[in-house]
C-alpha cells in the first residue's frame, strides 16, 4: 500500500514537472502581431510594427512621448491635452508593449530607438524634443545618439543614471526567473498585477486598470527581454555621460516619492552642463501619469526653448 502511494505521489510529481515545463515552453514562445487600439500601425517591416498616437495640430512643432518598462503610450494620457493645445504629440507603444508587435527578440534600447526613428521619419517628423519615462528616457537617449539632428533636446521622467541607481518590486523581479516566471504569469491574477504596479506610484495611488491591462499587452519575452536590455545599456555606460556627450538642452523630472529609482540619484545628472533637475513633490516614479499639471507646467516651458 505504501509503495502504491508513493509511486502514485512521485507520478504526480513528475506530471507537474512535465506540466511545468510545458507551460514555461509555451509562455516563453509566445509573440504577438500589432494591433491597433487607440492609434495606428506604423509597418516597419520584419514584423516590428509600432503603435503611434498624434494629438495636435500637424504643423506645430513636435513633442514625442516615450513610455516606460511594462506601460504603453496610455501613461501619457493625462498630460497629452495640455501639451497638445501647443504642440503635435507624438505618443508611440515601444515594441514589445501596448499595441506595437511583440517578436521574439530584438528589445535593445539602440533597436528600440532606431524604430522610433524610422517611424518618425515615416511621419515627416526632422525635429522634435524627446520626451521618456523610466526606460523611454533610455530609449530617448539612445535616439538622440543615434539621430542628433532630430532631438531639439531631452526630458527624462525618473529614468535611472546607472543600473544600479533602481530596483523593481519583489513580485516583478519574480517574473524574470525562468521557468518559476512563467508559472508566475500563468496563474497571476489583475490584483497580484495591480500590487506589483504600485511601486511605480507613490504610496496609496491606486492603480488604474489601463496599467493593468497594459500589463497583460505584454508576452514574457517582451516583459524579460526589455527589463534586460534596459540594465544592459545602462551597464556598458552610465546614461548622465551618454547626454553630457550629446550636449542637448536637458531637463530631469522625477517625483520626490519615487519607489523604483533612488530621488538621491538624480544629483548624477548634474554634469551634463545647463541640466535642470526638479522634483515633483508627493509624485511617485510616474509624475506624469500622478502630477499631470505640474509636469506640464515643467515640460511646457522647456519646449518652447528647445523648439523655437
């Protein structure tokens, strides 16, 4: 009786075994194409097809928004009516989130950038200021190293000088083991999600579904290869070297409550010359989305400098 239960035990230790690595197999394999669901597609051959939003008027100078790690061009939703009234704003979903196409690799922040370029190429845009959020001020920096023509000048929104200048909550980081993150995400509910997000948020903000949702968007390579590539660029160079070296009129944003990147680092962008470095108070690592108003009223400014 007791070897009949024991071979009956291990049996089913072996078919969760199985069961497991099926689902990391298939989790892990997932892609998706774009889908359009508040803008439109920009094609861009190979599959990696972009998701843009323009607001305002055509001719008037360009403002593109560059989201963060795990959101979607929908972060900026609260803040686009006021920039929009001045400028034509330019939202894009980075590949790999929102409703731009999720392929199987290819997340880099140089490969993110030169997607971004194209796409504005396509739309007729020679000149604009970038504008990134967290990892989209990666993104923001690694298109102005790429096309310094373009960029009239760069506003950073909490993005990390240094990889190490940040830190995910416990229940994201989970999602980046193999295997064991696959299984995460499998069984992850919209209240497991919505906790997880929170740190993104000063305390007490409530998340909002969008963000959830924009979270279920992504696959897991897209979710794990982003979060990589992003620590990978910051690792082979700082990001406050990176703009010294462009020399662009520079602004950096960042809420006095931020949970994922450390308030105290921001003093690294102090050597970019003529940098100007403002905290957000009671604002979170998304001052944009928390502090609408305000950031505008920082943003807004700035622009008219940089694009006149």
């Amino acid at each position: 009786m007791k070897r009949r239960l024991l071979t009956i035990a291990l049996a089913a230790v072996l078919l969760l075994v199985v069961l497991v690595a099926v689902n990391a197999l298939i989790v892990g394999a997932e892609t998706k194409g774009a889908h359009a669901d508040s803008g439109f597609i920009v094609r861009l051959g190979h599959g990696d097809d972009l998701q843009v939003r323009e607001d305002g008027p055509r001719t008037a100078p360009a403002v593109v928004l560059l989201h963060g790690f795990d959101g979607s061009l929908h972060w900026w939703d609260a803040i686009t009516p006021r920039l929009a009234a001045r400028y034509r704003v330019i939202r894009f979903d980075l590949l790999g989130f929102g409703g731009s196409a999720k392929p199987s690799g290819g997340y880099s922040m140089e490969r993110q950038a030169q997607l971004v370029d194209e796409a504005l190429a396509r739309l007729g845009v020679r000149r604009a200021l970038i504008v990134g959020h967290s990892m989209g001020g990666l993104v923001a920096t690694a298109l102005a190293t790429r096309d310094r023509a373009l960029a009239a000048g760069i506003v950073l929104v909490d993005s990390p000088p240094t990889a190490g200048s940040g830190e995910l909550p416990f229940l994201a980081r989970l999602g980046f083991v193999p295997v064991l993150g696959q299984v995460t995400r499998t069984i992850a509910t919209d209240g497991m999600v919505r906790k997880g997000m929170a740190s993104a948020f000063a305390p007490g903000y409530r998340v909002a579904s969008q963000f959830v949702t924009d979270f279920w968007h992504t696959t897991y390579t897209s979710y794990v290869d982003s979060h990589r590539d992003d620590n990978s660029y910051l690792k082979h160079e700082p990001l406050a070297p990176r703009l010294k070296a462009l020399a662009l009129p520079l602004l950096v944003i960042y809420g006095s409550r931020d949970q994922i990147v450390s308030p105290s680092s921001m003093s690294d962008y102090a050597i970019v010359p003529g940098a100007r470095i403002v905290a957000v108070p009671r604002a979170g690592h998304s001052p944009m989305v928390e502090k609408p108003y305000a950031t505008s009223q920082l943003i807004l400014p700035f622009a008219a400098r940089a694009l006149r």
